[in-house]
C-alpha cells in the first residue's frame, strides 16, 4: 500500500484489544493483589472496630508526660552514638569493599563477584535481623546496635560506592593509565576525587537512615531509645510514649536538615 | 626551520636509530580492516604529523605505539622496547616513557590545575605523595609549578581544573606530559575542540617545549596548516597503509586537501555504504 493510501485510511482502531500475553500478566497481578489481602486478614469491619481503641491510645497519650526527659534524652543520646559509630564503621569499611566490587577496578572478577555477593547479602538482609544475630552474640545493648548498623550500612554503602565510582569519567583513569600510574595510584588520584560529591551524599544519607534504624533496632535488644519505647508501650504508658516519640522525630529531623544542609554546602 | 618558523629538527651528527619503528602492522575493527600491513620508521626528535580521513587509523596507530588497542598483526618497537611483548610490570615502565596528549584533555575535574600536574610524577614514583599536591614533596610541587610555568599556567596552580577553558585545560594535560618526562610525545588531535587561536597555541607550545627538549613528537590534526607548521613530516594514512610521505617544507595546504579529497579510506565502497544503502532499502 502506497504512503498516500496509508494516509487517507483514516486513524487506525484506538481501542485495540489487549494481547493474549497482556491479558494473562494483568490477571495474575490482579490475583497476586487479593492474594495478598486475604492473607493479612484486613478488613473493613477491622479497622472500623479498631477506631475507638485508636482513639482511646491516642487520648491517653496527650498531654505528653515530661516527668522522664532527662532519661528519655540520655537514652535518645545514646541511640545517636550507636547510629553514628555504627555507620562510621559501616562507611569505613564500605570503601575497600566497594573498590573490590567496582568493575574496571576489582582486581579480579572472581574477586568481583564475591565482593558483590557479600555487600548485597549484607543488604537483603533486614537491619533488625542483623541486630537479634548480634544480641546473641555480644549480648543485649548498644554494641550490638553498632554492629547491626555497621553490617547494614555496608550493604548500602557498598552498592553506592562502587557505582560512583564506575561511573566516574574513564578519561583520567586512561591519561594515568598511559602514564603507567599503579592501580592504587589510579583510584586514588583519577576515581577517589570524581566520586567524592556521591560519597559525601551517600554517607549523610547513611547517617540518616542509621538514625532512624537504630530507634528500631532497641524493640529487640540492641540498645538505645527503642528499649525505652517499648518499655512504655508495654506498661501502657502512652503519655510517656508519645514524649518519646516526638523526641526521635525531632531527632531524625535535626539529622535530615543538617544533611541537606551539608549535602547543599560541600556538593 | 620548519613552515611557521620555529625551531628546526636539532642536527648533532650523529645519525640516530629510529625511536618507532612498525612493520606489517594489521588492524581490524570487526570485518572493516583499518591498517592493513603498514610500515613506519619515525628516527629520533623528529616531529611527524599524521594526517587522513576519520577511520584511516591514525588515533588507532598512536593508541597501539602505547598498546590502549592490541595489533592484530606486526611488530611494533619503540624506545628499543617490543610493544607487544610486554606485560605486566615492563608494559608500565614503556608506558612511562610516553607521554600521551589526548584530544580530550582528560583532567580530574575537581582538583586544581597543579595536582593534575603532580599526577605525571606517578611515571616514576607511586605511593600517597604522588596523588595530591597537598601530599606531594617539596621537589615534587616545584616541578610540577615549574611545568606549569612552561604551558604558561603557574598563576592558575590552585584553580580547580573544571573552571579551566578548553585550552587552559589541554595547557594542564602538556604540563602533565612533561611531568611525566617522556622520550616520546604522542598527541591525538590536541588541537580538535579548540578555537582556531587555541589550537594554533597548542600546537606551538607542543612544538617548542618537545623541540627544546629534543623530543620525538608524533601528532595528528586535520588542520593542515597545522600539520605543515609544526611537524618536519607529514605522513598520509589511507587504505589501511601509508598513501604519502613527505617533508612539510615541501608541502602546500592545498596539497593536503587533495590528498583529504583523493585518498579513499580502506574499508570498501560496498562497506561503507551497506548501513546507508540498508536504511535507505
């Protein structure tokens, strides 16, 4: 058929039938989705019946007791410390792993792939899984807090680090390449300074995200604010409760207004 | 003299061996064959300009003189070492002998002008002192300015590079080079992306500072009055081989543009037309 033909055909048929193939995808999302529902067992009558005793908790928290402050801030100070030595550590050692991970850098790919593996382990695996294995390995507070926190960061950090810097311009790394630079001296002097703005930015983040994560990580033991959280939940003391809460809010706050802050000022 | 009246080819003599020499050298990207059995001998301190259409080879040539591309077939010896036979350690000891200029100047962006500089220390020394001007020795920092100083950027040390215009920045690569104390330069169209000025002053401060140096350069441009002003060859690149040889003074622009009009590269009229003629199908 000739273009002018084509032309004077008119619009083709707007409302063209899903393909067979399109049909089955959108089914199974749609049975995947009741699946889902039907095994959380949420529903309606639920959460209708459950507004009173929301309200109930929410009544009883206010007015926020102040009577235990100075604890809850000591306890919230301590839970800061576990979030920053725990991701320090974690960023510390994110960078040689990263650098074993990094294509065009590792200095093998079998080396490679481990490093991967080990970093996306870290990963996959929940923060407060990492933190009940090491309260029962160095036993219940902040240490095992760090230690959670360290092992989570890496697994972010890891994956983080080594993209920026296989993204980074290959030119210099192939100008000190000719000049026949080591390969310390390539990452060091070509990579390390290109990738510095997405290191900074993904270490603020980390800090932020440890913050936030090591408020949980007290609900199993591992020190810090959660531990106080819990306490008071358990002897239903809502009104101490929520004095905690707004504490850590205005904790990851503060943490994400100083990041933005430096992310803004240094990148 | 050469055609713009710079310094002549040093003559003490002695007749010198050559510092590259390449014989049957075969290259092929795919099925297209790029070199196809070229011979070249470049004698000590002289300054060869090539020239030839895009995909002659020229950036492929320089780039296996310093093995970035493997050779598929041939010899290559330079500085009395053979290229392809190194590895490892012996690969990085030739490498540093040869400083290459890329038309990209290649510049870590977000450090100053004299610690890119420094980075050509790493020729012969590696360690944390190398990587920075910061860390780098006191002797270390003085070459490194005083190599500034020679491309006319001493006053621009501490000024981050990617603040730096095209030619600033192509000025930091040579002062680079000459950090790394090279026997050989190779520059790949140092004077490409520059504005007609800029590239004119590349071209001069390469000639002069590798001349004075009595350094061999090997440079390839498509200005021709380049090409004839700063080189005391010009070698022709076609169908995979050498199509001319001659001494600039003996050459005339107009010359050269024929030689860009006649000359077919080496892929096949039937090759290089298959992609049009298939998209035009």
């Amino acid at each position: 058929m000739s273009l002018t033909s084509d032309l004077h055909a008119g619009p083709g048929d707007r409302f063209a039938r899903p393909s067979a193939a399109a049909f089955t995808g959108g089914f199974l999302a749609l049975a995947l989705l009741i699946w889902s529902f039907s095994g959380s067992e949420l529903s309606a009558e639920k959460l209708i019946r459950g507004i009173p005793a929301m309200g109930n908790i929410i009544g009883r928290m206010f007015p926020p007791d102040l009577g235990r402050l100075d604890a809850i801030l000591a306890s919230l100070a301590s839970t800061f410390q576990m979030a920053v030595s725990g991701c320090v550590l974690g960023l510390v050692l994110s960078f040689p792993l990263a650098i074993l991970a990094a294509d065009g850098l590792s200095p093998h790919p079998v080396i490679r792939a481990l490093s991967r593996g080990l970093i996306a382990f870290f990963r996959t695996v929940p923060d407060l899984i990492w933190a009940l294995f090491f309260v029962i390995a160095v036993g219940l507070g902040p240490a095992a807090g760090v230690l959670a926190l360290m092992i989570d960061t890496i697994g972010y950090a890891g994956r983080f680090f080594a993209e920026a810097m296989e993204e980074t311009d290959k030119g210099p790394r192939e100008a000190l390449s000719t000049i026949g630079a080591s390969r310390t001296g390539l990452i060091f002097s070509a990579v390390v300074p290109n990738a510095t703005p997405s290191f900074i930015a993904t270490s603020l983040f980390c800090v932020e995200k440890a913050t936030r994560a090591s408020v949980v990580l007290g609900l199993v033991g591992a020190g810090g604010i959660g531990v106080e959280l819990k306490v008071a939940f358990d002897l239903f003391d809502y009104d101490t409760a929520l004095t905690i809460i707004l504490a850590v809010f205005a904790l990851v706050v503060l943490v994400e207004q100083v990041g933005g802050y430096l992310r803004r000022r240094i990148i | 003299m050469s055609g713009l009246g710079l310094p002549a080819l040093p003559d003490n003599g002695s007749p010198r061996g050559p510092v590259v020499s390449l014989a049957g050298l075969r290259k092929s990207f795919g099925q297209r064959r790029i070199l196809d059995g070229l011979d070249l001998a470049i004698p000590a301190g002289e300054s060869l300009a090539l020239i030839g259409a895009n995909g002659t080879g020229k950036s492929t040539l320089l780039r296996m003189i310093v093995r970035l591309t493997e050779a598929d077939e041939g010899r290559i010896e330079v500085l009395g070492e053979p290229v392809r036979q190194l590895g490892g350690a012996s690969l990085k000891r030739f490498r540093a002998r040869v400083g290459v200029v890329f038309q990209k100047h290649n510049l870590v962006a977000r450090i100053s002008a004299l610690s890119n500089v420094v980075h050509g220390v790493q020729a012969r020394r590696s360690g944390p002192r190398s990587w920075a001007q910061c860390l780098a020795p006191k002797a270390v920092r003085e070459e490194a300015m005083a190599c500034l100083e020679a491309v006319g950027l001493a006053d621009k040390a501490m000024q981050r590079a990617d603040s730096l215009s095209g030619g600033q920045s192509q000025r930091v690569a040579i002062a680079r080079m000459l950090m790394q104390r090279p026997e050989l330069v190779l520059a790949d169209e140092p004077d490409a992306s520059l504005d007609p000025r800029a590239g004119r002053e590349i071209m001069e401060l390469l000639f002069r500072l590798t001349r004075d140096k009595g350094l061999t350069l090997v440079f390839v441009s498509h200005h021709m009055a380049h090409a004839i002003g700063f080189s005391d060859r010009i070698v022709g690149l076609a169908q995979g081989g050498i199509a001319m040889d001659r001494r600039a003074l003996h050459c005339r622009e107009a010359e050269l543009a024929a030689f860009f009009e006649e000359a077919p590269v080496m892929a096949s009229a039937e090759t290089m037309a298959k992609p049009v003629l298939e998209a035009l199908a």
